[in-house]
C-alpha cells in the first residue's frame, strides 16, 4: 500500500463553485475573493481579512509595511520554512533567531526578551506543526514591537479561547499541504484598519482602488497610485476554493486531532521515535503537522537514513523544517549560530513529519505506524 504525505480534500462543492466562477465570466480577484475575505475574517475574528496569492506574499506585504530602515531588526524562530526569514530580508530588516522550546519547537518566549535591542521593530513567532504558541509571553518579552504572527500552520487553531488571526497581524497559507487549500494562496488578517488600507495598497501595484469594481460596473475605470506596490492579489478562482474549504475547515481540523490522537497511542510502543509535546498554555491545535523526532540513543542509524528506508516502502514523509541557521545563505549573513541554538539544531538534524491529513484511512494510517515501526525495531540499538 502506497501512503502519500498529503492529498487535498477537494469535494464537489468546490468543483461546483469553480465552475460557476468560470462561467461568470469574472474569474481574477472580483466578488468571490470578497466574500472569502469576510467570511474568513469572521471564522477567525478579526476586523479584517486580504486575500493573497501566497502566505509567502502575506508576509512580504507585512515587513513592508513597517517601513524597515538598515539594521532594522525582527525576531523570529529557526524553525520555520524559509519565508518567514526570507520576507525579512527582503523587505530591508534583519533577522535575530531565538531558539525554540524542546517539547514543542514552538520559539521560546523566556529568550525572546535577551534579544531585544533598540533596533527591534518586530517579533514574527510560527505557530510550529499548528500548535499556538504562548502568545501573551511572547507580546510581553517584547512590549515595544509590533506582534505579526505567522500562522501559515494555525487556521481554525486558537489561543485562550480566542482564535488566531484575532490580534494584531497574522499570515495564513492556503498551500495544498495546509489545512484548507485554494491550490496556493493565503491571507492576512488585521485589527488595523490604518494597516488593512496599506496592505491593500502594496497588494495590488499602490492602486487605491478596486479593479474589479473599476471594470466590473458603470463606474469610469479611473485610477491612482498612491506608491509603488507589487500585484500579490487571489483570484476568484481559487476563491472559489476558499469559500467550501473554509466551511469544512472545523470538520478538517477534528479529522487530523483525531488522526494524531491514533499516532499518540500507537507510538507509544515505538520509543526510538518521540513525538511532539503539548503546551502548557490553553490552546486549540490545528495539528497541521504530526512531527516526530528520532532518538540517537535507541537507533544505530541517523534521521536521514530513516527516513529514506520509511519512503522506500512507499510511505511519504515531511521534513519540517532544516532549521534556517543550518541554510547557506543565512550561515553567510547570520554566521554560525549553532552554539546560540541548541535546541534548534538538535531537533533539525532528528525530525519528520508523518502523513497527516483529512481522507487518510485508518487503514494507510496503520501501515504508516508499521512501516516506521519496523524500520525503528531493525535499526535498534
């Protein structure tokens, strides 16, 4: 039995809505992406939502708009895909890393508060595998930045009853791995209006108005530019999408809660391998991912060559993520930092993911735990 890592749960009311767009006639950034925008916005809380061709996009937009100067500084995590770092830079910013706690990889708030200087306009935390991490110890180590979360793992997770995406910033994707898909995109929610209108601004060239209300209606197809700006804007066609994602997203998310629960239990007899912990603070977790790490001590084989024996038997797997200070471009800007982040570069060189997603069946979920089994009991010390 073949095991992918992850397979879209695409139904006929997505298909449907797809078709009708098409068939409307306006099938870029128009209605639909309107709706999405409330309708996501009110499922997480927040003033506002803007939709975005990529979480990636989101981000870039975020860091623009606080106007980074050199040698302007973001505190961020290692552990996170290499947008998050990357958005930085290119928006003109530094990044500090601070390391990560060990139960949960999620960044540590207890260090955050060290690496702050004069220069720290930001901290960006990840809401790592979609658990949230303790966003109140994290706002308070830093009261003078402003708090952007990426969230790309954490639609439909919450924080003290409060749902991400409903505080300052946060950056959701909609990637085909994510919890809800449009094939790519992602959104960014805000409590600020000032910042929603800037967005809105640098998402679509500094245009201040609408094109589809421009061109879709009686109104002249006038214009300005207010500044430059980029076009990172979703069309109705993955909207389409959007709209039935987002409506199933609480049954998705129940879905991989209970496929993770499975893995707990299962891997309770697999000691070499040591799954993430939960944390302390009250949160609801998305469980994008389900992240293992394996255990030097018990195996006589590296992360690396687990994993390779893993998908040889036709079972897919995640690496999530090579810690970014592990990276050679940021080994040249940032120089070494293993010696600052130990905890990072520990779980970098011991960590996957395992398939985890809605429609896989309990029965590719068991060969999963058999395969990874087996590999651990050959491979034992």
């Amino acid at each position: 039995m073949k095991v992918p890592f992850s397979r879209p749960a695409i139904g006929e009311e997505e298909i449907a809505e797809v078709v009708a767009c098409l068939r409307s006639g306006w099938i870029t950034s128009g209605p639909r992406t309107a709706q999405f925008e409330r309708e996501f916005a009110a499922r997480h809380g927040a003033a506002e939502a803007l939709a975005v061709t990529s979480a990636t996009a989101g981000l870039h937009l975020a860091m623009l708009a606080l106007d980074l100067r050199p040698g302007d500084e973001v505190i961020t995590t290692p552990l996170t895909w290499p947008a998050t770092v990357n958005a930085i830079v290119l928006a003109g910013g530094t990044p500090v890393l601070v390391d990560v706690e060990a139960e949960t990889l999620n960044i540590d708030p207890r260090l955050i508060a060290g690496a702050v200087t004069p220069r720290t306009r930001a901290v960006l935390p990840v809401h790592y595998a979609g658990q949230p991490c303790d966003l109140d110890a994290v706002a308070a180590a830093a009261p003078g930045a402003r708090l952007i979360e990426d969230a790309a793992h954490a639609a439909g997770a919450s924080y003290r009853d409060q749902p991400i995406g409903s505080r300052d910033t946060a950056i959701f994707s909609f990637h085909p791995i994510k919890n809800m898909t449009t094939g790519e995109g992602g959104m960014v929610t805000t409590n600020d209006p000032a910042l929603a209108r800037r967005l809105r601004l640098l998402r679509f060239h500094g245009v201040e108005r609408d094109a589809w209300k421009a061109y879709g209606g009686a109104q002249l197809p006038l214009y300005d530019v207010v500044e430059p700006g980029l076009k990172y804007n979703l069309t109705d066609i993955q909207s389409a999408i959007g709209l039935h994602q987002l409506r199933k997203l609480d049954a998705f998310n129940a879905e991989r809660a209970r496929l993770a629960a499975r893995y707990d239990a299962a891997l309770r007899d697999v000691p070499a391998l040591r799954p993430l912990g939960r944390a302390a603070h009250s949160c609801t977790h998305a469980h994008h991912l389900y992240v293992v790490l394996v255990d030097p001590a018990r195996l006589a084989i590296d992360r690396n060559a687990f994993m390779a024996e893993v998908i040889a038997a036709d079972v897919g797997l995640g690496l999530h993520f090579t810690a970014v200070h592990e990276l050679t471009y940021y080994r040249r800007l940032l120089g070494d930092l293993r010696p600052v982040l130990p905890v990072a570069t520990d779980a970098s060189a011991r960590l996957f993911s395992l398939p985890l997603f809605p429609g896989l069946s309990d029965a590719e979920h068991d060969r999963v735990v058999e395969v990874v089994a087996d590999v651990a009991r050959r491979h034992r010390r």
